[in-house]
C-alpha cells in the first residue's frame, strides 16, 4: 500500500455494498477485522466448520456478509486488509487458508499477537519478508504472491 493511500478501517459486516462508494470517495484500502474464516473466495470453498467458529464468536454473525463485501472490494480494484485473530489449537488449522488468499488476491492479511509468530511462520515455510515501510507492520510475500502476508511488530 503506498503512502498516498486512503485507509478506513471497517467491520466487515459492514463492508458489503460500500466497495462502489469507498472507490469514488478515493479510499483504496478498507481494513477489516476477522477473528476466524477460512476464506473470502467465492472460487475456494469455505469449510462450514470455519463458517461455525465465525458465527460463534461474533455473536451469530454471518461469514457470507464478510465474504460479500471483500469480494464487492476486490471487484472495485481496491487493496483490502484484513486483520485476523488466530488461536492456537482454536483456528490455528485456517492459517494456509489466509495464505491462499494471497496467492490469488491483492490483499494483505495481517496477524495480529494473538499466537506466538513462530507458529504461524512455522507453517508457511517460504515466506519472505519484503522491504519497504509498512509502518506497524513488518510485511512478507510468498513466491508468487499477488498479496502479502503481515505480521503487528512488537
């Protein structure tokens, strides 16, 4: 994301049908925060368990209206961010789902210090980290990545 982008940061409930309006205020990167799913993709299949841990912690939310609006983003040409909350031994199991995302995406999924960073980059073993200023966050790619991968700094 470059230093001229315009951030807002929104739930992601609420990012269904505002994609067309962020892009004519000149907002390039809304930011969400998810606590567990497994993918935003309508081309990757979402396991219904992740659907049922989502709904569990956000009190009965539904994963599709998440879904519908990152996808209404990414089909504006707008760079998305998610913020996710992994858990060890809760969601620790979707971390190559986020990965994926990446790969075929441009988003940025950053981690937030909800789990010992070792584990996670345990599982993605050919993540580079990248150069350039990100702020609070240090950022990595994947070969062949279209998105990148981040991790808060402490």
């Amino acid at each position: 994301m470059s230093e001229k982008s315009k951030v807002i940061k929104i739930d992601g409930q609420e990012l269904a049908g505002k994609a067309a309006e962020f892009r004519e205020a000149g907002i390039t990167v809304p930011s969400s925060s998810l606590a567990s799913s497994a993918t935003v993709s309508p081309s990757l299949l979402t396991p219904q368990l992740s659907r049922r841990r989502y709904h569990d912690i956000s009190e009965g939310k539904s994963l599709q209206t998440v879904i519908d609006g990152i996808n209404g983003a990414i089909d504006q040409q707008l760079a998305v961010r998610l913020d996710v909350a992994i858990t060890e031994g809760f969601n620790d199991d979707e971390v190559l789902d986020f990965l994926q995302l990446t790969l075929q995406h441009r988003c940025d999924i950053v981690f937030l210090p909800t789990i010992d960073y070792g584990i996670l980059k345990e599982k993605m073993p050919a993540l580079r980290k990248i150069d350039g200023a990100s702020g609070e966050v240090e950022m990595y790619k994947y070969p062949m990545a279209v998105g990148r991968i981040g991790f808060i700094k402490d």
